[in-house]
C-alpha cells in the first residue's frame, strides 16, 4: 500500500501543494512551524477520516479560507484509489474514486497508516482513555464492523447518559433496559474485537521491545477488562452488570460499566508502566506498540501500511533509529525531521523540503 501523490489545498497552512512520494523512506525536512505534522496529519486523515491532534475538522481548514481539499492518489495491490475529503465550515465530503461516500465508515481504513509521533507516548503515560483510542483507531482501520459498532455505542451511551440525569427517576427506570439491550450488543462486537487485537499485538510488542533493547526489558501487554469468551456470552454478562449498576449509574449520572472503561496492562519487567515507566521506557514501549500494530496491519491486508514517523527519530538513540529502520524495510514512510542527515545516516530516501507550507526543492 502506498500513497503515490497527495494534493493539499487550503489545509492548514498549505494554499495549493502536491507532494509526490517515493516507495521506500520519504523524509519532510524544514525548520519548526512550517508544515511537516500538517502534511502527515492530512495523511493519516485520509486514512481515518479522523485527526490525531484535534477534536473540530474547522481547525483544518487554512485561516481566512472557506474550505479545505486534500486528495491523495494511492495504490494498493487490489489497484488504484483515489481518496478525497472536502471539508468546510457546515460539514465534509468524502470521496472515493470521486464517488460520494455517505458513510465515515466506508471511508476508513481504504489506505491504512500507523502513526506514530512523540504524543503516542500518551499510549503509555496518560490514563486509559488514550490506550482505547489508539484501539479505536487501530481496529476501525481493520475492521468495518468494528468502526460501526463503535459509532452507535458512543451514540447510545450518549443517550443513556443524557437519560440518567433525568429527574423523573420511573422515567429512567423504565427506558434503561431499552437501551441496554442495544448497547450491551454493540458493546460485546467491540470487545470480542479489542480482545482479538491484544492477543495478536501482545507477542508481537513483545518480540518489538526485546529487540529494540536486545533482550534487556520484557513487555507485557494484556486486555483489562473481565468478559467472557464468547460475544453471545459477553453481551449477556453486560445486559445484566449494567442492571446491576442502575442504581449507582442514577446517583452518579454517568455509566458506570463498558467497555468505555476498559483498558490495555502495560507492564514492563513485571511491572506496570502506565503513568510509572522512564521516559526511556517509555519511548520504547509506545514504539513497540506501534511496530507491532504495523505488523497486524501487514498480515491482516497482505501489505504494509503507510509509517508515518513524526518528529520521532530525534528522540531516539542510535542505536534505536538503526533498528527501527531496519524494521520498516519494504515499508513506505513518511517520516518528518529538522536534520535528515543526522537522523538518517545514509539511508535511502526522497527528501522534501518545506518552508512556509510550501514544497521547496
Ligand atoms: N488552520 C490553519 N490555518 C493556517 N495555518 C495553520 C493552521 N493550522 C496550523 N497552522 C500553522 O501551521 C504551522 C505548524 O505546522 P506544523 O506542521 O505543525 O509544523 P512542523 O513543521 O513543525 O511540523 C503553524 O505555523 C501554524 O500556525
Ligand atoms: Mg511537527
């Protein structure tokens, strides 16, 4: 898989720029604030239809502009594709090989990316609401039942905590069990997902972290949440801890169990690195997620995704950036730095440089 062109009009601080990317490792080089992120951001949106960095697509569009376009051409074995997002102050338009797309979720996932950039240390030092996100993004990416899934439990759980706060309590108590059948369906595909995800990331980090620290530090990764094996059986347990917890839910005003609470143990040499690990630590834990992650992507589509690497080769020692390097061979990248050549040390690459939201070369 891999992008060959992509074309930024009005997004962030680009007017009107096309890119064209290399197969192996494309390196954006400028000084800081001139549009390296921007660049891999308005990839990885074509990929997610989401951003990483903000919540409101409005901020991505250039100030002073009515509306953004990007448009990437890509190829994957299956052959080529067009992707297109639109987007303006009242909304965005996708598009796939120009034809509309009505759904976010038909729009995911149709070029794949791993991302990875110094604020995927988040992964492991902030609370559990990262970690889900990155499973968020990661498994929608895979699996558009799971994106969907996903869509509509948001929805009712919105509206089951809209409901909660109700002051009329028989009101609540006779809508619950309406949406909690629902909700405890939706809720079971995503686990059964999440749980899938971790039983294949796990090894796979594992083997990342022994041998980004030749063997030094052992990573364990492990799903934290209590469901049964079956996603019948999971639905069923959900139904009835979420009737169990009416009463706390009431008081609280929030819902209290789901897989909105679950979680992914991080635990380095037997210990749990979430909030605790070195920065060292980690740095190499959140890339070791990240490199396996890239590894499920490859054997789940029959081909890599596009890495995009930002700002990440800088905080890396040596000896790290060497086997990381080593690990995207055959992988296309799109990988931002200030110094290529410090970074790089000889490596093949196309280089493009940026000053000002433009390409200069
Ligand atoms: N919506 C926007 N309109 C215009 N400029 C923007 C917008 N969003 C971000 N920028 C500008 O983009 C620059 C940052 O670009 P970024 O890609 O993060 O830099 P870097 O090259 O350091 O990665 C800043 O100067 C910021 O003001
Ligand atoms: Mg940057």
């Amino acid at each position: 898989m891999r992008i060959k062109k992509l074309n930024l009009q009005n997004f962030r601080n680009y007017e009107d720029e096309t890119f064209e990317f290399g197969e192996g490792v494309n390196v954006l080089v400028g000084k800081n604030a001139q549009g390296k992120t921007n660049c891999a951001e308005a990839v990885f949106y074509l990929c997610t239809g989401a951003s990483l960095r903000i919540r409101h697509d409005k901020q991505l569009i250039r100030r002073g502009a009515e509306r953004a376009r990007l448009c990437a051409e890509t190829e994957c074995r299956y052959g080529k594709l067009t992707l297109e997002a639109d987007i303006s102050e009242s909304g965005r338009e996708l598009r796939l090989n120009g034809a509309k797309v009505a759904r976010a979720v038909d729009f995911l996932g149709n070029m794949k990316s791993v991302f990875f950039s110094p604020g995927e240390l988040r992964i492991v030092q902030d609370g559990p609401d990262e970690r889900r996100r990155f499973l968020n993004l990661s498994i929608s990416q895979m699996s558009k039942g799971y994106a969907s899934a996903l869509l509509r439990y948001n929805k009712i759980l919105d509206q089951r905590n809209n409901l909660l706060k109700e002051r009329d309590v028989s009101l609540i108590f006779e809508t619950l069990p309406v949406w909690d059948e629902q909700l405890a369906r939706y809720a079971a595909t995503i686990v059964r997902h999440r749980k899938e995800f971790l039983g294949m990331l796990a090894p796979l980090a594992g083997d990342a972290h022994a041998f980004l620290t030749d063997g030094g530090e052992k990573l364990e990764l492990g799903f934290e949440g209590n469901y049964p094996r079956e996603e019948e059986e999971i639905a069923e347990k959900l139904q009835k801890e979420l009737e169990n917890a009416y009463e706390r839910d009431v008081r609280l005003g929030y819902t209290t169990v789901g897989p909105h609470r679950d979680d992914i143990r991080i635990l380095i040499d037997g210990a749990d690195a979430r909030g605790f690990a070195s920065q060292g630590q980690t740095r190499t834990a959140a890339l070791s997620m990240k490199l396996a992650e890239l590894e499920i992507f490859k054997q789940f589509s029959g081909e890599a995704p596009v890495l995009i690497l930002d700002d990440v080769m800088s905080e890396l020692d040596l000896a790290r950036r060497k086997k990381l390097l080593a690990r995207t061979e055959g992988v296309q990248c799109i990988l931002t730095c200030t110094h290529a050549e410090r970074v790089l040390y000889g490596t093949e690459c196309h280089k493009i440089r940026i000053s000002g939201g433009k390409i200069v070369s």
